[in-house]
C-alpha cells in the first residue's frame, strides 16, 4: 500500500481550493507578472533565500515552472474579491514522508489573516492527500509573525536546525492534524 501510494506522490495534480476570502491553486505561466510584482520586494526577497533580488519575469517563469516536476508546487494566493494575486505558498516533496510548506505575502495583505487562512486551507487538503507523510516547515525563531502562525496552526518546534541556515524545522503535530 505505501508503494502504490508512493509512486501516486505528485503535487502537479493537487487540485485548488477556496477559502471565505481567497482562491488558491497552482502558479501558471499567466501568473508570472503578477507574481514578479508580488515577489520583487527586499522584504520578500530577503527573507526568503532561494529567491533572488531583484526578483525578475524570468525568475517569475523559472519558479512557476519548477511545478511541472511534481516534487514542488508554488501556489498563488488570488483574494476572492479584488483577484488579486497577494500571497504564495510553496509546497515540497521531501524525501518519501514529508512535505515542507513555505510562503510569503504582498505588503498590502500583511497583517490582514491571508496567510493563516490559505495555509489552513492548503493543511487540511495536504493531510487529505499525503496522510502517511508528516508536514514540516522551516522557519527563522526571530520571524515572531511566521513563527507564530505555524504554531497557532498545530506546529511545534522539533529542536532540528534546517537545512537552510539560521532557520529551524517546526513540524504539524498529528493531534492538531485535521483541523486548522
């Protein structure tokens, strides 16, 4: 059963979803300008160590279409309302029992809730989907607006450093699994 399970391991088929607010599904080639505009902040760069600064259209098109290997998926966060794209959550394949989620959100939507509601979201249908791997985030202590957003959503602290450095691995605890 985990083989077939396994070998089904592709995040290029995890369908959208809609929350109250947002709307959130896989990047397309469509999305790059928006996503470079989104993206191209030092706030959001340098935050994030695998994005470069400036933030380009190619780097824009390169990051939406590493998605295509199913091993990664960049989700757009788009509001409901205006369809504006204001948010990314990155989903990881790691290894053969865990998925790694990051994100980042524009400047205009920080502090107004979109990135618990659409990592909520994306949590329940990623146990839904992968129920035999563990979810994981890596993030930096000092971050207290992350930091405390995955720990209200069910995280805790595994005392591991990640691999990418300054940050540690926080992982969703199976008793706050299926609800966000």
């Amino acid at each position: 059963m985990f083989r077939r399970a396994a070998q089904s391991d592709s995040l290029a088929t995890l369908p959208g979803l809609e929350t109250e607010r947002l709307r959130i599904a896989a990047l397309s080639a469509r999305d790059a300008e928006a996503l470079r505009r989104l993206t191209d902040d030092p706030a959001i760069t340098g935050a994030v160590d695998f994005l470069p600064e400036p933030f380009t259209l190619a780097d824009a098109r390169g990051l939406i279409a590493s998605g295509r290997r199913g091993s990664d998926r960049f989700n757009g966060v788009w509001e409901r309302e205006s369809r504006a794209l204001v948010a990314v959550v990155g989903t990881h394949l790691r290894g053969e029992s865990a998925i790694e989620i990051g994100y980042w959100v524009g400047g205009s939507a920080r502090g107004r809730g979109i990135a618990t509601e659409a990592v909520a979201g994306l949590l329940v249908l990623l146990a839904r989907r992968f129920p035999y791997r563990s979810i994981v985030a890596e993030c930096r202590p000092g971050n207290v607006a992350s930091w405390g957003l995955l720990r209200k959503l069910g995280f805790e602290d595994t005392g591991e450093d990640g691999h990418r450095p300054g940050r540690r691995v926080l992982m969703k605890t199976d008793s706050a699994r299926t609800s966000p």
